[in-house]
C-alpha cells in the first residue's frame, strides 16, 4: 500500500454497530465506510493531494490513485524479472555488501553487472553471424602475477589487500572468459553446442535488466535496512537459499570487494557495536584471496572477529583500572601535573561541549583527577550526540518547512481552509457622483490602451506630445463644449489616423461587386443570409466616398467634421475587401469576418447614436455614448495584425523571462545544495581526522583536483573584500559563477566565501529579471496580482501608479455557497472576539452558507476599493489621486453650452468666398457680380441666398433643384447652394487632383473637370448636416491651388508681393505685375495679357495664317502634280523643313525669357561667349552662302537648290582662325597683368563685404538659383582659373568678375543686402582693374 509520511497506509475499519438503514459515505478507491461526512471529505481530500509515497519505487509527489498504480505496474515488471539474475544480485548484498542507502547499494550492483555475467543467466551472443540466446555455464578467471584490483571505472588501483572507501574492487572484465550453452528456441530445450572462452564483448544483456531504475526498484522491494545496513528480506533468504550459496556459484576469481558505508548514526545506539576497520563484512583482506571459502568458513570469521573485539576492549578497560589505581598511590604532584596536561590537551574538545551546550561538563573539566579513556570516549560521542541532535532538529524543521510551503503552494480554494485569519479592511474609493463604477472602469481601459500601445499609436504627429494623462480621458469624454483644440476630436483624431494606417495595409480598398473573379464562391460575406445585404451597402458606401472625396479612409479630421468622418468610419466598417484580405485576415487576424466587425456591430445595435452623428455633433452625444465610441475604436484596431502581434510578442517575451527566472532559481537551488553536500564531507572528515587522526584520511573518498576555474575563485575569494569590487577579474569571476561552481573541488572555508560571492551575483540577476518582468507587464496591459476568498481582484497600474481592489456583483462569478468554512485551526483569539461561529466567519470574509453570506450572499459591495498602506500610495489616498485623475465633483458634462453651428459655417462660406476672389481664384456664380456684397449679406443675416438665384441649381448641366424647390429648401440645404455658387465661380486651372486634371500631356494645356468633382458637387447637396457640409469644404480647400492666388503673387518685375489692388494678373499665364512696374503701362485689367503670352498669341495667329496659306498652296500643287513629277517632293521637303521649328515654338516662351520650376518667369542672361559662337554662325553662314553664288549656280531653276550645303571657302576659315587666336604666346606684358589680377582678386576675397560672393550658391540653400542664374560665378572659382593658367587674356578675367555682379542684379532684389555688397565690390574691383591695365597700357574692351 502507499505511505504517507513514511507510514504505510491502513484503511479504517468498518464502524461497529451499523445498522440496515443507516445512512454512510463509500469511497471506493480504500474501500472504506464513513459515518461522517467530514471524515469521509477530509479521507477524500487527503487521496486527492500529491502527497503520497510509492513502496515499491519510492516515487513521491503522487495521489493515492497515483501511487497505487505505481505500485501495481511495478509488481508487475517485478513478476518478469529472472530468478538466474535475481538470486545471484541478492547473494551480492546479504554476503558481500555493506551499504546503508539505496543509492549507493544500486551503483555498486550496477558496476558489477555492467561488464561481468553471472553463473546460470541467460543471455545473448553476438559473435557469430546473427544474435543466439545463450545461458553462462562457467566463467574462468585468468591469472597473472602482481594482480592488481581495479575499481569501476577500471582504473589501476592498489594490491587487493588495501581497499578503499567508497569504491568497488574487482579484476577488470577482460580478465574474464565465459563457457556458453547457445539455446535451441525451435525445440524448446538446450541444444548440445558449447562455445568455450568467449569474451564479454560478444554477450549482451537485457537492458531491461540491469538497467539503474530496473535495479533500483528490485532492491527497493528485496531489501531491508538491518540496524547500519541494507540486507535481503527474510523470506527472500529462505526463497533463493542464499545462506547455503557460495561466491564460485556466482562469479569466479577474487572475491570482489564491495565498499563499506554503513548507514551513519551519530554515536552508537545501546547494544550495537561499531564493526572494526581492519575487516570488511567480517572478512580479513587474506580471507579475500582465497577463492574456495566456504559460507560456513565465512560466518564462523564474523563471529570470530566479533569475540576478538570485545576481549580487546574487556583488556583496555582492566589496564585503565589498573593504572588508576597506581595513579592514586603515586605523588600528588605528578598526579597535577597529569591532570593539567590532560586538561589542556582537552580544551579543544571541552570548547566543542560549550559550543553545543552539554549539560554536566563540570564533570569532565575539572583539575581533580584524571580522566579516563572511557570518559573521554563519552564526552566525545556526547558531543557527536548533541551535534547530531541539532541537525536532524534543524533538518526537521527544514522539512516541517518545506512540507507547510508545498501545501501553501497547492491550489485550493481559501473558503475551505480552516486556518483563516482576518483580512485587512479596504477603504473604498471615493468616486464622484457623476461617475460610475463601470465608467471608472471605462476610463481606466481606455487610458491602459493608450499607454500600452504608445509607439503604434501617432499621439505625437496629432498633439505634439508623445502622452495621454488620464484626466484628458475623462475630460474628453465629459466635456461637451466644441472648441477647435478639443480633447475628445484630439484623442479620436489619434484613433482614428492610426486605424486608417493599419486599413492601408491589411484592407484596401473595396472590391468590385460586378466582377465575379474578386469575389469567390466559398467562404464570401456578400452572400450571407443575415448580414449580406449590410455588408454590401457598406461596401457601396466605401465606394462612393471613395469617388467623392478621393479617399475614404484618410478623411481630413478637425472639431468640424470629426461628427461625420467618425459616422461614414462606423458606417463603412465590415466592407468586403476581396479574396486575398479574406486569406490574409483568416490567417493573421484570427479568422475576423466582416459581420464581426466591431463597427459593423456597432452601427447595427445603436441606430440612436448612428442617428445623432448623421443630423448633429458628437458634442450633442452623452459620455456612456463616447465611451462606447472610444471602445469600438479600440477593439477595431486590436483586431488588426500589428496589434495583435505587437501584444503576442510581449507576452512571449514576458513567458521567455518569467521561464529564465525559474531555470536561475533552479540553478541557485542545485548551486545550495551541492554547496551544503560539499560542507557536510568538510565537516564529516573534520570530525573523523579530529577523533581517528591522519589514519583516517585512508577512507576518505579522494577530492577532485580544483580546475582551472575554481582556483580562479579561490584566488578572488582570498584577496578580500569581493563584494562590489570592481577589478578586471570581476567578469571572468561572474561568468564562472553564473555557469556553475565545482564545490567539491574546495575546502570548508572556501565554499562558504564563494557560496556568498554567488549569492550575490543570482540575487542581482534575478532582481534584474523581476524588473524586466515588471516592465513587460505593464506594457501587456493590467497587472492582475491576484483574486483572495472574497472573489475581489487586486489590479496594479504602473502609469498611475495605482493598486485597486475590484469587488464582483456578479452570481455567476461567485457561485452558490457549499458550505460553511471550517473553523478548526482558527487562532483562539479570534475566537473570544466573536459571539458566534456565523460573526467569525464573516469577520473572516468566509462562507457562512446563509443568505447573508459575506462570500456568495446578494447584497452589492462597492466595485472598487484602495490599497493605502503602502508607502508609494499615501499621498495618492490621501487626496492627490483625485487631482491627477481628475476625480472632482463637478462634472464637465454640465458645463455644456449652446452652440451655433450654422453661423460657424457661414463664417468659413465668407472667408472662402473672400479668399477666391481676392485672390482672383474665381468669382461668384450669381448673375450680377455687382451684387456680391449683397449675396454675402443676406447669407450673414438671412442665411438665405434665394433671391439670388434666377434659374435652376444645374450641376454639369444636370438639374438639381428647379427655381420653385430653391425656395422651399431648409436651412441646411440653402447653406448648400451658396457653398455650391462658391464652387462654381473658381476657375478650374486653379483646381488640382481629385477634381481637375490636364486636358492633354501638352503644355500649358486647360484643365478639365473630373467625374469625382461632378459627384462631389451632387453629393454636397444631399449633406444632412453641418459637419457633413464641413468635410465637403475641407476636401474642396485642400484641392484648390493657393499657392497660385494673387493674395500669394509677387510682382514678376520688382519681385515684391505689395498690395493686391495694385497686382495684375496675366489672364494666360497667372503671372503677376504691379500696374506700375509692367510696360508698357496697364490700363485696363480686365483681360490683361502680359508681352511675353502676346508674343505668343501672336505666333500663334502667324502660324494658323501660315497653315492656311500652305493649305491653299498645296492644292494648287497638287493641281500641277501630274507636270512638276520630282520637284513636288522636294517642295514636300522643304514645306516640312519650315513647317517643324513653327510647331516646337507652339505654347513655348519666348527665346530671351525662361520658366523656373517655382513658376517664377526670368530673363535669360546673355553671356560673352553666347555672342562670339552666334558671330561665328553668322560669319559661318555668310561664308556658306557666299560660296553657293561663287559656283554660279542658278537659283532659279529649281526651288531645291534653297537646301545645298558646301564647304566653306579658305576665306571663311582663315577668318575664324583670327578670332580664336590664343593668348598662350602673348608677351610678357599679359603674364604681369594676369599676375596682378590674381592678387586683386586675393584682396577681394578679404572684403567683410565680399562674403556672399566667395564660393559656388548652395542649391540646397537656394533651390531655383540655377534655374534662372545660368553660367554662376564667385572669386573662388576665377582665383582658380588663374592659378591653372586657364585665362589667356585679361578681358576674360574681367568678364567673369562682371558675371558675378551680373547675376546677383538678376536674381536678388534692389533692397536686399547681397544686392548693396555686389554694388560696393563691384566698384572696388573696377577701380583696381584700371589701374592695373592703365600701368601696364592694355588697352580693355568693355562688353557692357
């Protein structure tokens, strides 16, 4: 049977006295009775616990079911265990052995077994071809001179007469050959062939046999301990007739000497005698050689020992007599003098006696007579007692410990435990009136949100601070006041952005309904019974705001249209997205359908609020209703794949430390307990060199030699004062002790200082462990710390910081009662205190199993209580947690005021209006736009424009509203119509993508409306409300191109904005001049064209004359086509010739102005060397042309003659060989003056005022400098071009240094200081440069 505690269990027996109709309690597994049903719970609960022991294993930890089966699957592999194998392993232990535990008694079986086999076993050769069953018949040893013994791990070792502790000795295997009977398996009996002198190599033994847990159990349960060892059980001994068996029907050759550790008693009990140390088991070492000792023989040498020692002893004690009484009748001063030097050889042990408090030592330190060796003796093994009375109280305790933290530990449930003690008293946390207890719950889960997802969150693009306070959470959610900067649009804004960048990556765009390969047959939404038909309008939905807006998921969000961009987001939510969103959300997003969208749902079950949101503001919704909006989004975007994932790696992150923190403890507990093993063989061979002397260390099991990493410890430890030393060694030492010390490799002292060393080190680990741990945590979400026996939940917040106490109001959550809670081992104190059992328990917060239960009864506890006994939380219950939560009783729902939308919105109509035309954007679309200071009038005061309306409300041409339905419209509507006038009147040249695109790739091509701009405008008549009217003009805003309105222009002349009624803008080109700057002079600005666009409209007539003109020309050429033959084709030729460079100068500017990318319209710089290489292709044409009429041919005759080339005549090339004469043979003269310009140009760069001019314009700095500056130049450059000789002549130079100038008067403006330092070098450089050619008579030419 199992045993609990070491004791073996005894089912109770059947009670006395029972009668037929008596009511009992079965248990079915002891098969016992109970008349009670406390002892029957408590016999049930004591077999549930894992607290029992299997006999025949000696497995723990098991339920009585557990350990029972233990037991029968172990009888069962007992009941197959081989009598050839057992009978000789039993015949090891009774004769051979003396081992007082288990463990050493199994290893030493086992080394013996490993490699020899035993006479009569069966066993399998593998020598020949194939594996064959063989039985051993005899085993032969082989004899050598100078035999020597080795141990188990066939190490060489002494003679065999000297043993040594601890190990097994025996010849090695090889010295042993074996005569086999191989088996006849057919016929069932042996067969008749012999296999003689095989190896151990070639036998294998079942593993199932002698393996350590095989061997283990047959020992466990074919062995008892028999005072200080391990013996075979009594009817084992008579079963297998082992008193009669002898060591050669076993084995052969030496007898193998087994060790001998007797099971250790601190000091002898009372009739047993400690065996002496010069015999084993009761055999000499010369008994040992011989090999035909009989068994009688052998115990006729144990009793023969056992005389001898006692005849010994009787002997000592009489000569001790003896010599006492010689000692009485010598002289007193020798007497002293013995006494003192006995007493002074015995002041170690005596200081032992007081460590260990031994009563009576007076007796044994005293200065009047000697002591006697049996006195010493006595003390000795009194001390030994004592010290071993300690330990095992100190180990009792340790396991009395132990055992109360494994039943600590053991999950149960605390109502049923009957040791309860009172529970602290919780304050309640005060809330407001005006808040709930579900709504702080609210507030808190929407403020964890925010603060646990933080970096997936775009706080900081939205806020500009990368924080969300818990007060904001509960002001935004209060608060009803509309304000531009508001907390509630803020927060949301947050949500919102971030939902519509998850949407971007996971969900896409909708898929197209018409076409069937986006949507599939299998596992589609669109087709579902229920939720069909809304996913499908949803879907639409997602598509037309889509072609309305230009994006449906990044609407521009702001205090205005926040109302409608959260309703189109609730109302599009659960659109299909196709088949790969479908495979990508089974996948990544838990299997997520459309239907279970969370604001699908949501827009479904809550039509009031959805209505709200459609007519009115989210500042019109109550908080519940807020909070309800704050928690769909939040549930939206923890479906998505980034958040679900960012959550999954945290908690495996958090598994991975929690798992690294336990494998540190376990490694901390091993690191103990080898240390504590470690000081226990220090101690015990203290004790024995202390009592036996150097004799003993001969027994002594032989230390490990220290490694190279333990003498490294022992070195630190040595120098002293190691805690929070900081030497170079310091990280070698903590890797060497966080990988594992050897500490039998050590002394006493040593494990003790290293032991500390290492405790330090996991100490700090571990608090390293627990703070990532913590940090983890509290970026998973709520900190659950645990729920106590009241079903309250303890939460800690690390944002807060707060510890909060949640009661439960739910029956479902508690349950019904089962019980009232025993009340056994309830301290008596608390008993005197309370009247009744009933007051106990509920003072004990316990089941009273009545209606008031404090447990399961239905009275309401307050939800949420205040942990405000810790340090850290004082000043939060004390008051301050109200001002940081914002907890004040006022609430800010209250304080919400009316509020006129509409005229909010007329006052953006006008400023829009204001703005288009000021800025010659557009104009209104009313009939007279004299009357646009009337319209705006009657929309401020009447918010009506109908009397400016003449005929229908066309969008495009399409009728919306007719003359008669104009003046019937609401108010909402006639807000519409004026913003729809406004949009009309722009100009589309300054309307851009969505709703405006080129009309071709051309340039300068018209705009052209959009199909999104014609919905827009159609759907902006159907808004319901003024946030709805408000997303329309944010999205119409964004589209226009401001950057092009007069209000931003600059005068193209003088580059200079001035005032507006003073700009004109060009009606072509947009460009702007002041009526003052442009010429010739602006007189009328209607219809205004600047030179450079009438230049243009001129080539343009030119070119449709001349197209005309080649039209009329080529009928009549063709009239004459069937005559002229050839010389059409060349009149073809050349007519195309001509006609290409008329159609690349179409749309272009003309040849002396240029466009920068910014828009801004320059003149070009015409530059030295532009006017030498146009003389070289005049001269070069002339020449041409010249030659033409030298050869004297006729032009006359053909029209192709226009188009002949030749070579220029030597005239020509001589000419162009003057202008390019180089100065590299110039005189002298030219070499001094380029000498002493590169000095001018030294002294010009130390200027204060040549800085802007010393090195090359920065592009960066000044994006379009080299789009309209052509050919820059700066002093660094030309200081260059000198020093590498790259100038022949000095007009070069001065031509460069004229650049310059040239080029800061082109691009910066005549007030500017760059503009005034060019003036003043300028003038400087001058000067300098006419003195220089004046002294050396150069005579310069001025291009200027």
């Amino acid at each position: 049977m199992p045993s609990l505690g070491r004791k073996q269990f005894r089912p109770s027996p059947c009670p006395v006295g029972l009668k037929p109709d008596d009511k009992v309690f079965y248990l079915p597994l002891t098969n016992e009775i109970f008349t009670s049903y406390d002892d029957f719970f408590q016999r049930q609960i004591s077999l549930s616990s894992m607290v029992w022991t299997c006999s025949v294993t000696g497995k723990t930890g098991l339920t009585f079911e557990e350990a029972l089966d233990s037991e029968k699957n172990a009888q069962e592999t007992l009941k197959t265990y081989p009598p050839s194998f057992a009978r000789p392993i039993l015949y090891l232990v009774y004769k051979l052995s003396c081992r007082g535990r288990i463990e050493d008694l199994v290893n030493d079986i086992y080394f013996f077994v490993k490699d020899h086999f035993l006479l009569g076993e069966e066993v399998t050769y593998s020598g020949g071809r194939g594996r064959k069953d063989v039985i051993i018949k005899k085993v032969t040893y082989i004899d050598v001179e100078n035999d020597v013994i080795t141990n188990q791990h066939n190490d060489v070792k002494k003679p065999a007469i000297f043993m040594k502790r601890g190990e097994l000795l025996i010849p090695p295997a090889e010295r042993y050959m074996y005569d086999v009977l191989i088996l006849d398996k057919h016929n069932g009996d042996a067969g008749n062939k012999v296999l003689e002198r095989v190896s151990h190599q070639d036998l294998l033994r079942s593993k199932s046999l002698w393996a350590r847990n095989m061997i283990r159990v047959f020992l466990k349960n074919s062995c008892i301990t028999d005072h200080e060892r391990l013996t075979v059980k009594k009817e084992l001994l008579e079963n297998f007739q082992l008193d009669s068996m002898s060591w050669n029907e076993v084995f052969a050759g030496p007898i193998a000497q087994f060790p001998r550790t007797p099971l250790m008693h601190r000091g002898p009990s009372k009739g047993i005698s400690r065996p002496s140390r010069n015999h084993l088991n009761g055999h000499s070492a010369d008994d040992l050689d011989a090999q035909s000792t009989s068994d009688a023989d052998f115990i006729d040498i144990v009793e023969k020992d056992k005389l001898h020692s006692r005849s010994k002893k009787a002997s000592l004690e009489k000569d001790k007599k003896e010599n006492d009484k010689k000692g009485e009748s010598g002289k007193k001063t020798k007497k002293k003098r013995a006494i003192a030097e006995q007493q002074e050889e015995l002041e170690s042990l005596f200081e032992q006696a007081r460590k260990v408090n031994i009563e009576n030592l007076s007796h044994w330190e005293q200065d009047e007579r000697l002591l006697s060796e049996a006195e010493i003796v006595e003390l000795k093994q009194l001390i030994r007692q004592t010290k071993e009375k300690d330990r095992e109280e100190k180990r009792l305790n340790k396991q009395r410990a132990k055992e109360m933290l494994l039943e600590w530990k053991k999950p149960r449930d605390d109502i049923l435990c009957d040791d309860l003690q009172p529970l602290p008293q919780l304050a309640p946390l005060l809330l407001p009136l005006w808040m709930s207890d579900d709504d702080f719950g609210d507030y808190l889960y929407i403020f964890e949100f925010f603060q646990s997802f933080a970096e997936l969150l775009p706080i900081k693009e939205v806020r500009g601070i990368n924080q969300v306070k818990f007060g904001e959470i509960i002001s935004a959610v209060r608060s009803r006041t509309p304000e531009q900067d508001s907390l509630f649009v803020q927060l949301m804004h947050i949500l919102l952005k971030a939902k519509a960048e998850r949407a971007d990556e996971e969900d896409g765009d909708e898929a197209n309904l018409s076409n069937k390969e986006e949507i599939p047959v299998d596992a589609n939404d669109i087709d579902h019974k229920i939720y069909g038909p809304e996913i499908r309008q949803a879907t639409i939905l997602h598509e037309d705001i889509r072609l309305t807006h230009g994006n449906a998921r990044h609407l521009p969000i702001d205090w205005m249209t926040l109302t409608e961009v959260m309703r189109l987001s609730l109302m599009t939510s659960g659109y299909y997205t196709g088949a790969p969103t479908h495979r990508f959300r089974l996948f990544s997003r838990g299997a997520i359908r459309c239907y279970e969208d969370e604001g699908f749902l949501f827009a479904k079950d809550n039509p009031q609020t959805m209505s709200i949101l459609e007519k009115k503001s989210v500042f019109d919704l109550q908080p519940y209703e807020r909070i309800a909006l704050f928690k769909v989004v939040i549930q939206q975007l923890l479906s998505y794949h980034k958040f679900r994932s960012t959550s999954d790696e945290r908690i495996i992150s958090l598994l991975d430390v929690r798992k690294e923190l336990k494998n540190l403890r376990n490694f901390d507990a091993a690191q103990e307990k080898e240390a504590r093993e470690a000081s226990l063989v220090r101690e015990y061979e203290a004790e024995q060199l202390e009592e036996l002397g150097e004799a003993a260390r001969a027994d002594f099991v032989k230390k490990e030699e220290p490694s190279k990493e333990t003498i490294t410890l022992i070195n630190f430890v040595k120098g002293g004062n190691f805690v929070g030393r900081r030497d170079e060694r310091l990280r070698e030492v903590e890797q060497i002790l966080m990988k594992g010390v050897s500490y039998a490799q050590m002394e006493a002292d040593e494990i003790k200082k290293v032991r500390s060393l290492q405790v330090e080190h996991t100490t700090a680990a571990e608090n390293d462990l627990l703070k990532l741990i913590y940090k983890i945590q509290s970026r998973v979400g709520w900190h659950c710390l645990g729920r106590d026996r009241g079903f309250r939940t303890y939460w800690f917040f690390s944002s807060l910081p707060l510890l909060l106490v949640e009661n439960t109001n739910s029956m479902d959550e508690r349950g019904p009662c089962l019980g009232p809670t025993p009340l056994d081992r309830v301290d008596e104190k608390y008993r005197q205190l309370c009247e009744s059992d009933d007051k106990l328990r509920q003072d004990l917060l316990s089941c009273t199993a009545t209606e008031d239960c404090p447990v399961h009864g239905k009275f309401r506890r307050s939800r949420w209580q205040l942990i405000k006994n810790m340090d850290v939380l004082n000043e939060i219950s004390s008051g301050e947690i109200y001002a940081d939560l914002l907890l004040t009783d006022v609430d800010l729902a209250d304080n919400s005021v009316a509020f006129d939308w509409s005229r909010e919105f007329i006052d953006m109509l006008l400023d829009l209006e204001e703005k288009v035309e000021q800025g010659c954007i557009g104009h209104l679309a009313i009939n007279d736009i004299r009357r646009r200071e009337e319209w705006r009038e009657s929309l401020l005061q009447k918010r009506n424009v109908t009397s400016f309306i003449e005929s229908d409300v066309e969008v495009f041409g399409e009728t919306v509203f007719t003359v008669d339905e104009v003046k019937s419209l609401s108010e909402l509507e006639h807000l519409a119509v004026a913003f729809l006038q406004i949009v009309q009147g722009i100009n589309l040249k300054f309307l851009r993508l969505p709703f405006a695109t080129a009309s071709s790739k051309e340039k300068d091509c018209a705009n052209i409306p959009t199909t999104t701009f014609d919905q827009w405008q159609k759907s902006l008549l159907k808004c319901c409300s003024i946030s709805a009217l408000s997303l329309y003009y944010t999205t119409l805003e964004s589209s226009i191109l401001w950057t092009r309105s007069r209000l931003q222009a600059r005068c193209r002349k003088c580059r200079k904005k001035g005032e507006t009624e003073k700009l004109c803008m060009c009606a072509r080109c947009d460009r702007c001049y002041h009526i003052d700057c442009a010429k010739p002079k602006i007189k009328d600005t209607n219809g205004w064209m600047c030179s450079d666009c009438k230049a243009l409209v001129k080539a343009q007539e030119a070119e449709e004359k001349w197209k005309s003109e080649q039209a009329v020309k080529k009928e009549e050429e063709e009239e004459q086509s069937y005559s002229r033959g050839s010389d059409d084709a060349c009149g073809t030729s050349a007519d195309e010739f001509s006609e290409q460079p008329l159609a690349e100068e179409e749309f272009e500017l003309p040849s002396d102005m240029l466009k920068t990318s910014s828009g801004r319209i320059v003149k070009k710089v015409a530059y030295a060397d532009e006017s030498f290489e146009e003389m070289r292709k005049t001269v070069r044409k002339k020449n041409l042309v010249g030659g033409e009429s030298d050869e004297g041919e006729s032009t006359s005759e053909s029209e192709c003659s226009y188009t002949k080339r030749k070579r220029p005549s030597r005239s020509g090339e001589r000419a162009l060989g003057n202008l390019t004469i180089s100065l590299r043979e110039t005189d002298n003269r030219i070499r001094n003056t380029l000498r002493a310009f590169e000095l001018l140009i030294s002294d010009a760069m130390r200027q204060q005022i040549a800085w802007p001019f010393l090195k090359p314009v920065d592009a960066k700095a000044v994006p379009d400098y080299y789009q309209i500056i052509k050919r820059p130049m700066d002093l660094r450059t030309i200081m260059n071009k000198l020093k590498q000789r790259l100038y022949d002549t000095p007009d070069q130079v001065i031509a460069d240094a004229r650049l310059i100038f040239e080029n800061c008067r082109i691009y910066n403006e005549e007030e500017s200081e760059i503009y005034k330092c060019a003036n003043k070098l300028e003038q400087f450089m001058e000067e300098r440069f006419s003195k220089i050619l004046q002294s050396n008579a150069i005579r310069t030419r001025s291009e200027c």
